[in-house]
C-alpha cells in the first residue's frame, strides 16, 4: 500500500481536504464513463497546478510512428495511441475579475469528492477564499448518461458566502488538446470548424491520418435559485475553442446553478455530414430531459447493472469498497453493445500502453462479462477477434509464416500489431493460445457451440497453424521445441521453452484437431464451407497431432517442477522476502538488464498454465508449483494477485488468499505500483471479480456442470454474488454458517456443491 487517503464506504469513492500532490491521483480513481466515452476527474474551472486532462471516445485512435533506435524487419510501423479527445467539461469562472483556480487561492475549505458508485455519479465541492477576498463555495456534480450514450451532463453551482459578487461564467468546448503520451509530438487532431448555431456552440475535429471525425458539442441553461435565466451567452470564439458567456451579479448567498450538457458524435456512427445535427438532437434531447431527470434515468441504469453484477461483501468496507470500485469502472468501460469495442487496459482513465485490446480480454474479461450480462456480450468480444482474423494472418505474413497461419497483436485498434517493443511484438506469442482458451471457455461455459462452425474455427484452424510452424524438431531433445519467446512473465525475454507457451501451445493444436471433429459430426455444411475456405486437409491436422503429442517441456526431477524455461534454475534464486523493500518496485528502480538476469516473475507464468488448465494437474502439483514460484513473484502485474488469489483458496490457504484479494481489489485505491496517477488497471478488475467468484465462491463448470466449493475468509462475515449461467440466474450466498443457493426463473438447474449433484428448484433455497 502507497496511498490511503480514500475514506472506506461501500458504495462511493470519498476524499476529503484539498491535496495538489493527489491531484493526478484522484483524476484518475474519479474518472467515469459509459461505454462509449470517458473522462478523467479533471477540473471544470481552470486548474494551474500539476493535472493530467483526459477525454476518451470508445474506437478511437491514432497510429503514431513508431520510435526505436534499431528498426527490425517485421517491425509494427506505428504504435496505436489512445486519443485524448476535445474538452467539453470546461467552464472558465471569474469572480469579480479573476479566475477561480484551485492552485492560486489563499485557501481551500470543506474540500470533498466523491464518485457515487451506486449510481454512476461524480461531485465535488469546497469553499475557494480568492486573492480578492471573496469566499466562493462551489458544487459541481457530473456524470456520462448510460441511457444517451453520446451526452454527458453537468450541475455546477456558485455561491458568494461573503458579499456581493460580479460572476462570469463561460462554459467552452476546446479542441486544442494533446497527448500526454506521444512518441513524435506529431499533432493528432485537426480542427476544422469552430461555431456556433443559437446556444448550441461545438467544434468539429478530425483525427490525422486514421480520418475520425467528431463533433463536440454543449448547450447550456443559467438557473438563477433554481429558477431558468432567459439569458443568451455571448460567444468567445477562438481558433480552436468556442465558449459562451453569461455575466451575472449575485448577492451575497445567492446560487447561479449552469447546467451543461456535452458530449461527443462521431463518425464510427453517424454520416460525416449530419454529425453537427445530430450533436445538436441529441444534446436538445438531453437538455429536455434536464440534468435532474437525466440523472435519474443514470440512477436507473445502474441499478440494472448491480442487480446483476453486485458483489456483497459484510464485515469488511475496504473489501467491499475494492469489488464494487473493480466492478464499477469495468461496466464503465464496456457495455457489450458494440462488438468493434473491446476493453483497453487503461480504459478511459489515462493514455498508457494504447491499444483498446490486449490478450488480458480474453484471459480475464471474458469470463466476468460472461456471467454478470449475458451470453450475446462475451459473444461480441469473441466476434471482435473474429472480424481482425484477416490482420492477424497479415501479422503472421510480416514474420515469415506461411498458409494462413495467424499471429494475433499483443495490442492493437483493428487486428494490426501495433506494440513496440520488440521482445513483446515478435516473441510474446503466448497471447495466440488465449483466443483459443476464450473460445474454449465461453463454450464451456454457456453451452453455445454455434459460435465455433460460424467463427471461431477459422480462428483456431489459424493459430494452430502458427503453432505448428513456430515450433521447430530438436535432434537433441528429439522434441519439438518453442524458442526465442517470452512467457507472460515479462521479467524474461528472448527463452527458450517457456513452459506455458510451450503447453498452450500443444493444447491449441489438439483442441482445434478435436473441435474439428465435433465440426465435422454436428455441422456438416458448415465444415466443408470451412474446408474449402481455409484449404485444411487431414494431413496438416495430423502434423499438428505429431507437433503437439511430441512437445517439449522443461521439467526438474529433484524439484518435481516444471521449470519456467529452460534455463530458469541457472539464476541466482533469492526470494522476494530477502529484497530490501527499498529495492521495490524493481521495475523502477532496477536496470533491465539486472532484471532478466533475475528469478524475479512480474506475473502468473507457470501457475498461468495451472490456472487456465487446473483440471490437467492434480491439487499437490498445483501446490508444489504454487510453493516453488509464488516466492519468486514480485506482482508487479496487476494481472499478478488474481491468479494467486484464486489457487491459494484452492489450497486452503485463506489468508494468503486473502492478501492477494485485497492487492488485487484496492491495487489503485491503495496505489500499490505506484503509478495510479498514470491511470487505472482495468482489465485486472476482472480479476478481482475471478478472485471472488471462482477463489473463495470455488465456482468451475465441470463435466458441463456448474460446481461450487465455497469458502470464507475469516475477515468476513459473509458474501455474496449472481452469476448467469445459460440463461438462468443463480445467487449465491456465503458465510461462515453455510452456504445458500438461490435459483430465479421457472427451470430447474442442477449443479454440484462439494462434489455432490444438487438439484435446485426455481425461487426456492438451498442451505448447506
């Protein structure tokens, strides 16, 4: 833990007093969204001091040059950045000729935030003594409509406590904005139009050379004690930025309230030509509604969300606070609606690593959408590999691959690589496997199987063929072997059978040659539309069979273990538990260099293996493995806890299980990488869910069987979660008395508890 200045509650985020070193922090652990934009927490009045501004829209990106000092052939040309979009939130307030700004007051009282989870709303207040003597208290309350998906609104109120005041106040839409992140400083915006039409002020903004074009808008109302000014703002236009002004004169105690609704229209939805009339009809859409009726319709839909996706934790607020925050900002950043979306592991809280999807969609996302929505929204992120299925065939083409084999991106925007380091781009190729292990798991899982004849097995008919051809015959091992990779410990590069890699690998081709069959049994025309596509024949299966059957894994017989790779026990094996913890984060204060060298492990490698294929090993190799790397895990993933989370309560290890849950869950609340200011971790927020569901819940599907083997931490008195399984609600309860299983709907399930088959009946308990 690095920071704890965020009060405990279950439902909201709360700070209290003024602090500028946290405000970079804050920005980021405030931020909201709604599927299809977000924002940082930034202030909407001018702000001099340290502050990272940041607006995102969902799908859209720029493909920034990349910047290497040694160009390698296969290299990624650009890397995709995360745009920060034009500022709509800004209202620029003077009283009595100067500009409120936090950082230049005399002094800032009765300072508070808060992020109101329940509900899915931002607000922050304080009392602002200026240099002229006027103490000012201010109210801004804001939120992006779930319900309009393109319109986000703000309540920012104004109060003289000590005299008189001339108040101007001019909310601005600003398309001068750059990137935080940027490897060129190139421009990635232009702005073409700056105007007005009546109240309705936006700029027009296009995005360079991967041609985006939006439309940002705002409308405004002036209420006067809550009563509507008939007031017209006058226009501020500049080059890049149009506001509108409203002048008033308040007594001393007197409330100027603006409401301003903003947002974004964008060519990913609408013709380029109507996109400033459609801003304008969906922003006087908006404003009919008014901000008070509008955050109701917002409190709705969250309530729809946590009906389903709530996570009830009692007897431990900073538990509970974690698994709501995680949940939170995961259904702010994906709907599920829109399947050219994916879920960027910054989300719309900051700029880092670019791309909108990783191979953590597919190893962690999935199984949380999954089960808190319905099968359609996992369906959609499945559809979204599918549909760069082409790019990744190119992606394998640069490297040397032949046939359509297919290497898809370690990060990308739309299929092409895009990531550029190289010992990520052209060797952490395990991300392959786990488009294959999504499959695999949403079949498992909803019993659908009409997603494979219809996508998904071209998907894995074109990893398995890379898998086939990156492997290569040892004479020596007479194995096939896996060289030159990195694991998902990326604290190595450049080894040498890296054991995951290695088995994933195998799996992949033996489940695409066994899914080829069930193909070939229950969708005949289908197959042979396949066949005919893709050019597969028995003999290229069968060579997959020899690949696979034939793989090397690298094993030490004194330890019992699978070893990491081949040369892992070369190292110098020293704990963690012996670093000084002036030495942590390794990864900020260590060389590179020193880094490789050591058995430190950033991430779930091996245990990654035993994790997604639990059902191959038995519990005392899960152990055994467990007892060997844990150790040697630094966690400086945020992808790190989950997993260990959830194998320490499959060994009964609940206060291990425990410590990781609670790393996992409040990671950015307690900032414990030092770097939430960057950002938030929003694709490990899943794993949190996991740690919880499938850790301490012992929820599995086995032998098409849904199974629980419950558990509690002691620090808790009970929890509580939902989860769809093929359509039918399941809510589960836990605590240190037993366990309840609840069914809704009117089909029975059957499901094991312990081991042993129960059989539940629609609306009606069981307590074990």
């Amino acid at each position: 833990m690095n920071q704890d200045y965020i009060m405990p509650n279950e439902w909201s985020l709360i700070e209290e007093g003024f602090n500028p070193q946290k405000v970079k922090s804050s920005e980021s652990l405030f931020s909201i969204g709604n599927g299809a934009m977000g924002q940082r927490a930034n202030f909407e009045e001018d702000y001099s001091g340290a502050t990272f501004q940041g607006s995102y829209i969902a799908g859209v990106y720029y493909p920034d040059k990349t910047r290497v000092g040694w160009w390698k052939n296969g290299y990624p040309e650009y890397f995709a950045k995360v745009l920060n979009a034009p500022n709509w939130i800004g209202i620029h307030v003077q009283v009595e000729g100067e500009t409120l700004d936090l950082n230049t007051c005399i002094k800032v009282t009765n300072y508070r935030r808060e992020l109101n989870m329940k509900q899915g709303w931002y607000q922050r207040s304080f009392v602002a003594s200026m240099a002229n003597g006027i103490d000012l208290k201010v109210k801004a309350t804001r939120f992006l409509s779930m319900t309009l998906s393109e319109v986000g609104a703000i309540k920012y109120e104004i109060t003289p406590l000590n005299r008189k005041a001339a108040v101007v106040l001019i909310p601005y839409v600003d398309g001068g904005i750059t990137n935080e992140d940027s490897n060129w400083d190139d421009a990635f915006w232009q702005v073409n139009q700056v105007n007005t039409k009546g109240d309705f002020a936006y700029v027009r903004s296009m995005t360079n050379k991967t041609a985006f074009d939006v439309c940002s808008g705002m409308l405004n109302e002036v209420y006067l004690e809550d009563q509507k000014l008939d007031i017209q703002g006058e226009v501020v236009l500049e080059t890049r930025k149009v506001g509108l002004k409203y002048s008033l004169t308040l007594a001393e105690g007197q409330k100027v309230t603006l409401e301003k609704f903003g947002g974004y229209v964008t060519s990913l939805n609408h013709r380029s030509e109507v996109l400033v009339q459609e801003s304008e009809q969906i922003l006087t859409k908006a404003r009919g509604f008014g901000f008070d009726a509008l955050l109701e319709l917002q409190i709705e839909a969250w309530d729809s969300i946590w009906q389903m996706a709530d996570i009830t934790i009692e007897g431990d607020v900073k538990a509970q606070q974690g698994i709501r925050f995680n949940i939170f900002q995961l259904n702010q950043t994906y709907s599920g609606k829109d399947s050219r979306l994916n879920i960027g592991p910054k989300g719309f809280t900051g700029e880092k690593y670019g791309g909108s999807t990783y191979w953590d969609t597919e190893a962690y996302c999935i199984p949380f959408y999954m089960a808190t929505k319905d099968e359609k929204v996992a369906r959609n992120l499945l559809t979204y590999r599918y549909n760069q299925l082409d790019k990744a065939i190119e992606n394998a083409e640069k490297l040397g691959f032949t046939g359509g084999a297919a290497l898809y991106p370690m990060v990308t925007m739309d299929g092409e690589e895009c990531h550029n380091e190289w010992e990520i781009t052209f060797e952490e190729i395990h991300r392959n496997g786990s488009m294959l292990f999504a499959i695999y798991n949403y079949t498992r899982f909803t019993g659908d199987t009409s997603y494979i004849p219809e996508m998904g097995l071209e998907v894995m008919i074109g990893v398995s063929r890379f898998w086939k051809q990156r492997s290569n015959f040892s004479t020596d091992k007479n194995k096939y072997v896996i060289l030159g990779v990195t694991g998902p410990n990326e604290y190595e590069n450049n080894v040498n059978n890296n054991w995951f890699t290695n088995y994933i690998a195998k799996w992949c081709m033996e489940y695409t040659a066994e899914t080829i069959e069930m193909v070939k049994e229950n969708y005949a025309d289908d197959f042979q539309r396949i066949q005919k596509k893709t050019n597969l024949s028995e003999d290229e299966v069968a060579k997959w069979l020899e690949v696979a059957g034939n793989m090397y894994f690298p094993y030490d017989e004194k330890l019992n273990v699978y070893l990491q790779q081949d040369g892992f026990l070369d190292k110098e094996l020293v704990p963690v538990a012996d670093l000084p913890k002036s030495q942590r984060p390794i990864n900020q204060k260590w060389s590179w260099d020193r880094i490789l060298r050591s058995p430190y492990i950033k991430q779930a490698d091996v245990l990654q293996g035993f994790y997604f294929f639990e059902n191959h090993f038995s519990k005392e190799e899960l152990e055994r493995h467990f007892d060997f790397y844990e150790p040697f895990t630094v966690h400086e993933s945020s992808l790190s806890p989950c997993v260990h989370s959830i194998q320490a309560a499959v060994l009964n290890r609940m206060d291990q299980a425990y410590t990781f849950y609670l790393r996992t869950s409040r990671l950015d609340l307690d900032d414990y990488n030092k770097e939430v200011h960057e950002g938030l971790h929003i694709t490990s927020m899943a794993g949190t869910w996991m740690s919880v569901v499938e850790g301490f819940g012992g929820m599995r599907v086995k032998n098409d069987t849904l199974s629980f083997d419950p558990k509690i931490p002691k620090e808790w008195e009970a929890f509580s979660f939902k989860v769809n399984f093929r359509n039918q609600i399941l809510k589960v309860e836990v605590s240190h008395r037993g366990t309840t299983f609840k069914l809704e709907g009117d089909q029975e399930l059957n499901i094991l508890i312990n081991g042993q088959s129960t059989l539940l009946q629609p609306d009606n308990k069981i307590v074990l």
